[in-house]
C-alpha cells in the first residue's frame, strides 16, 4: 500500500506519550472500506492461511486482545493494518517501502506460485494482509514485536517490501523487510521523530550492537554475511547506511516520495534548516533527507494529523491553490491523498493506568476533509458508528460519512475550505475534553465500564458533528453547481 508513516519518540511529544501513526492508503483506482474491531482472544485463529499467498501458519494458543482495522471486503484477507493489543503494545503494518535490483537478486522475493501440469501449488511469503493477525496478539513490548516479526521473516520470507512500527509507553521500534528474508530494526531514539514516504527509510545503523548487546539494533542473523557477499555497502567512508545499501534512488521517488519527507521536516523543522530556493539544504528531490530528527518543538497529535492530511499548503506545489504557477500544483503526491483508507494514531502514555494508557485515534478518507477521534483501546466492544461499515454507502457509519464528505469538497475546495477546519476543530476540541473527563474518573473510581461510556459518548460526537458538516458541505457544494441559474422560479 501506499502509505505515509510518523513516529513520535516520548521525548519529542506534548505529553510523554510515544506516538505511532499511518495513512492507510489504497493503490491506484481501489478505495478500500475499512472498520474498527476488537478482537477477543476466542475469535483470534489458531490455524491462519493467508488468501493471496496461501500461506498456512500455526499460531500460539495464548493470544492478547487487540484493536485491528480490517477490510470490510475480506476477499484478499484480513488486512487488520493497526492496532494496540490488551498489553498497550501498538502496532502499524505496513508502509511500504522500495528496494533495489541488486537485493531482490540476491534474496528474491517469495511469491506464491499456482501449481500446473499436476505440480503443487507452492505457497508465498507473509505480507501486509497478514502482519497484524500474526504478530500483535502476541508481543507484550515494541521490542519483542520486531523480535517477532523479524523471525517470521526468515521463517516463512515475504512477498513485498514493508516498513512496520511497534510501540510501547517507552519505547519505539522500526522494522523494514530487506529482500525475501532478511530484515533490519532499529530504536527510535526518544528525542526524535521519523518520516517514512514509500521509501527505505533507515540511514544509519549499528551493526556492532545488533550483533552484541542488540540495545537499539537488531537485524538478520547473517546480515553481515550478506551485506559482504553481494557488495551491498555503498558508503565510501567506511560507515554503513542502510539507505544506500538497500534502499532505491529513482526519478520516481522524487516525485511520490522524497517530497512528502520534505514537507514534513520543512514544517516540524523549519528554522533547523534552508528548505526552499536556490541554496537550499533539502529539496523535494533530496534523497539524503534524514530518517529520523530532532524537532524544534514537541509534537502534539494535532500536528500529526495536519502533517497527514497535508497537501503541500503553504508551497507552490498545493493542488488547491488559487496562487502560483499552475504548472507546479499537483507536481508532487500529496500526503493526504483521495485514496486514504484511513488513519490512526496510536498514543500510549506513560503517567497513567495501565488501563487507560492506549488511546487509538482514527478517522476515515481522505485526511484533508475528515476528522480524528479518539477511544480507549482496552475494551470488548467498539461503537458501531465506527464498525458497521458496509460495501454499499452510507450515512450512519463513520467511514462511509467522511468520503462522501471528502468526495464532495474536493471539487469546491476554496468554498468548503472553511466549513471542513470548523468541523475537524469542534472534533478535537470535544475529543480532548472528553477523553480529559474520563481519565480523570477512571483515575478516581477505576471502573472499565466508565472506557465504554466514553467511547460511546465520544462516537455520538462524532457522529453529530459529521452529520452537520455533511449537510453544510453538501448545501455549499449545491450552490455552486454548473447548471445552476440565479433566477428563482416559483
């Protein structure tokens, strides 16, 4: 899929808190409807087979609870993407990544091949439609979780490149998938924040450690062996940088992924470095924009989501600008793209109970016209605003609500401009003093049900302030019409 990826190390956030958040986002021409499930340890399979690899996998029989985003058209899978389970362990899988010729040659990647003439089928490496299932309802810290996964990795191999997140109340961790079976992770250091647009991402690492004490490095058992073995290392400096050795450097980067990192180092960043005109440090076209920095500020949840739903305001290069060269709106892709799925942001806080240290915040199409909504993650049910999606549109889920939305702004974008940031702010305006509310009380009465009652009153919001902002679209976007006349008729 392809996504836009940031992490947020509890140093760098608002509140302490680590922060891990995607944009689900579907491939060219496909929209995926997506819906918000818990899924108790009885429902979780014990005997997995994937449908687009047939792979068959035996999974442990002690798995946590956990929160997932599946597809609601299971034809090619699960798909469960986010999640955090009943240990406050997230997980967001995957923001896929590219590779280059001389990795793929020497650890292809494992595809399932049809059986013909008679000969078995033979089946593929894991991939984005299974990672969650097989991972997160086991792990009980971010770095077990690529633990984990990396040994799936070598175990079973994988069918494409993918970048995956784990988080804790301490700790961040990134995994990125190299070839076939191999695989690389790595610490977010906890005073920074890391951008991932489609890319490898990982610029720099200890490989000493990795094969020590493993603190804030792991990887493959033979990575060395195989970096030496197929002249992997590009650097000439004696230094090792992932990027280089397995990551990409196309045209094509430069215009779906490197501008993205720009963008949101430009805004979290923007007196660190020179971002725009002739002598800047970085461009959109920069491959050496860095994996992973120090913000000039702390990072609240606010900010993710405007760097999510980002379509390059402020630069010549926003499709939506009224000022400008035309020929330079729409050069690059933008981050909050029509063809999101959806985005969450998984927070885990550290100064409260355990019971309610996760919070999930999620919302539904394209970024630029939606709103973000948060629920306490350690319950049994999820409100049905946000999982009764069904494959025909409607108005009484959340998913359904914010395209349509989104569909019909996008046309008349300087009209509704305004009627959307009204919307998407008296969300998080209710949001955060909903969610104040109920930390409180569960501090003083610790009641789980008080979790349910605010998901729930959390949901009503929601759902009222999406129905309003329907309606105010939907009659902005009536007045502008082509065929409309200003001459009444009675």
């Amino acid at each position: 899929m392809a996504c836009t990826t940031i992490l947020v190390g509890k140093k760098a956030s608002y509140d302490g808190s680590t922060l891990i958040a995607r944009n689900d986002d579907s491939p060219t021409g496909i929209f995926n409807a997506k819906k918000l499930v818990v899924v108790e340890p009885r429902h979780q399979p014990r005997h997995y087979e994937s449908k687009i690899a047939h792979l068959k996998i035996e999974l442990p029989d002690n798995p946590l609870s956990y929160t997932a985003m599946p597809s609601v058209d299971t034809k090619e899978g699960v798909w469960a993407a986010s999640g955090i389970n009943s240990a406050n362990v997230a997980m967001t899988a995957t923001e896929t990544i590219t590779t280059n010729d001389r990795v793929l040659g020497a650890d292809p990647l494992v595809k399932y091949v049809k059986g013909v003439d008679g000969k078995a089928d033979i089946a593929g490496g894991i991939g984005e439609e299974d990672l969650v299932v097989i991972t997160l309802p086991y792990i009980h810290s971010a770095k077990e979780g690529a633990l984990r996964l990396g040994a799936l990795l070598e175990k079973y191999g994988t069918y494409e490149s993918n970048g995956i997140a784990f988080s804790d109340k301490d700790e961040i961790w990134w995994l990125e998938s190299i070839g076939g079976h191999h695989w690389i992770a790595k610490r977010v250091p906890d005073d920074t924040y890391i951008t991932m647009p489609n890319q490898f991402g990982l610029d720099n690492f200890d490989l000493d450690d990795a094969f020590s004490k493993q603190k804030e490095n792991l990887c493959s058992p033979d990575l060395k062996d195989f970096i030496n073995d197929n002249h992997l290392n590009l650097n000439l400096d004696g230094k090792f940088n992932p990027r280089l050795a397995f990551g990409s450097h196309s045209d094509s980067d430069h215009v779906y992924n490197t501008p993205r990192a720009w963008y949101i180092e430009r805004y979290l960043n923007p007196r660190t470095c020179k971002w725009d005109g002739e002598e800047a440090d970085f461009t959109p076209l920069s491959d050496d924009i860095p994996w992973a920095r120090v913000p000039e500020r702390k990072i609240t949840v606010s900010d993710v989501k405007y760097l999510l739903s980002s379509h390059f305001q402020g630069t010549k290069y926003d499709p939506y600008a009224k000022y400008g060269d035309p020929a330079m709106k729409g050069a690059y892709r933008p981050i909050g793209i029509s063809r999101t799925s959806f985005m969450s942001v998984a927070q885990i806080r550290p100064d409260l109970p355990e019971e309610i240290q996760a919070i999930e915040w999620i919302c539904f199409g394209s970024n630029p016209f939606n709103a973000l909504v948060p629920l306490y993650t350690n319950v049994k049910k999820i409100p049905a605003y946000y999982n009764n999606t069904t494959l025909t549109v409607s108005t009484d889920n959340f998913y359904w609500a914010s395209r349509l939305i989104g569909a019909l702004a996008d046309s008349h974008f300087n009209f509704c401009s305004a009627l959307i940031e009204r919307y998407q702010d008296a969300v998080m305006n209710q949001s955060n003093a909903l969610i104040n509310k109920y930390d409180v009380l569960f501090t003083k009465e610790n009641k789980l049900e008080l979790l349910n009652e605010a998901n729930e009153l959390l949901s009503e919001m929601a759902h009222k302030e999406t129905d309003k902002a329907l309606n105010n679209v939907l009659y902005e976007v009536s007045c502008h019409m082509k065929n409309g006349y200003s001459k009444s008729d009675n």
